[in-house]
C-alpha cells in the first residue's frame, strides 16, 4: 500500500495591490485513487457524448454547471482526505517573495501536516505535482518536497513527479478543493467550500497571528 499526494496551488506572486490576496497549497492524499478518477472518467465521456467536450476538469474555467457535478463525484465518492495552507499575502516578508524562497518555506508547513498523520515507515509516498512550465519554478518545488523528506522520513521510498493535470483525476479533484477554499478566502464565497469542507483536514492561515503588512 502506498500514500498518494496530489499538490496543487492557487494565486498569483504579483506581491502588490494588484495581485491576489492569498496563495494556496493545497494537497490531496489517498491510498486509492481509483476512487475518483473511475466515476470523474466516466463523467468526462458522459460530457462528451452531450457535446461538451473537456480535456481536464479545471475549476475556475469550468462552467458552472460542470463543476456541479463534478463536485457531486466528489462528494459522493470520497475517499481522500484535503489539506490547505492559506498565505496572506501582504504579510509575507519581501525576503520571501522569490519563488525559490517561497515554495521550499510554505510548502514545506503543508506537508508536515499531511505526513504526520502517515507515519508508516514501509508505506511508500507518491507525490504527484501539476507539470509545471517554469523551469525556475519547478526546481524550487522538487527541492521544496525533496528537502522535507530527505530531513524528516529519511530512508522511507517516494516518488516527486510533475505529470499534466489530465493525466490524473486527483490533480483535477485538488484543483477543485484548493479553489473551494480560494473562493472562500478570497471573496467569501462558501458555496464550494461547504461541498468540501467534510474532507478538510486541515485549513492553516500561516500568519493569523502576525499583524505586520509589506504593501
């Protein structure tokens, strides 16, 4: 048995007023991913066989009548459990708003969240990220993911790879839990997020304690 983890994020770095508020990582684990992605391909053909045609289902360019019953395979089907780490922005420090800085830092508090619940030596981790177009970028989160584990599960096996959203239900479910709670956080729109507030483990604003803003 193996532990799945499908990393997504939602936001922008534009650290300014004109940016987003917050920056999310969001992580979605299960033993069985079979789970989702069965009922979420059979829903892709059902939509093509209507005439909508979907290479992937992504939140925030589905309409909205897709993502009511995709949120509906989710709900229905379950079988996984949601982490979150939401970032305020304008209170992230300007030595960290270079994203080989940022991700290490904050990606890493998600995944000692999640990984704390799954302390099983033998069992291995596969953590599967979105491709990410980059090249800069997706060096910071290998190393973001490789440092934590190398410093906290030591000689436990794991698997990083950076696979096309499409190719994984998962990837696609995640991107719909992290923009959940985006829409929550963003403009307090809790339509979504009460769909899935069930699998959320954990929701960790980073600086609710600090009151020091940089723009």
């Amino acid at each position: 048995m193996a532990i799945y983890l499908f990393f997504d994020e939602s936001g922008d770095l534009n650290f300014s007023p004109n940016g987003s508020s917050y920056y999310f990582f969001g992580a979605l684990t299960t033993r069985n991913p079979e789970l989702l992605s069965n009922p979420l391909s059979r829903l892709q053909y059902d939509l093509l066989a209507e005439g909508v045609e979907l290479e992937r289902f992504h939140a925030s360019e589905d309409r909205q009548a897709v993502r009511d019953r995709v949120f509906e395979v989710i709900t229905s089907v379950g079988g996984f459990e949601f982490d979150v780490v939401v970032i305020e922005k304008r209170k992230t420090h300007p030595s960290l708003h270079d994203e080989v800085r940022f991700y290490p830092k904050f990606a890493n508090y998600l995944l000692r969240y999640v990984f704390q619940r799954y302390a099983e030596v033998g069992e291995p981790i596969v953590v599967v990220t979105d491709t990410l177009p980059v090249k800069r970028t997706k060096r910071a989160v290998a190393k973001a993911f490789k440092e934590y584990i190398a410093r906290n599960l030591r000689d436990r096996p794991y698997a990083l790879v950076h696979h096309a959203s499409a190719s994984h239900a998962c990837l696609q479910v995640a991107d719909y839990c992290t923009w959940a709670v985006h829409k929550k956080w963003q403009s307090n729109d809790r339509r979504s997020y009460d769909l899935i507030k069930s699998f959320l483990r954990s929701e960790f604003d980073i600086f609710a304690s600090g009151g020091e803003y940089f723009y």
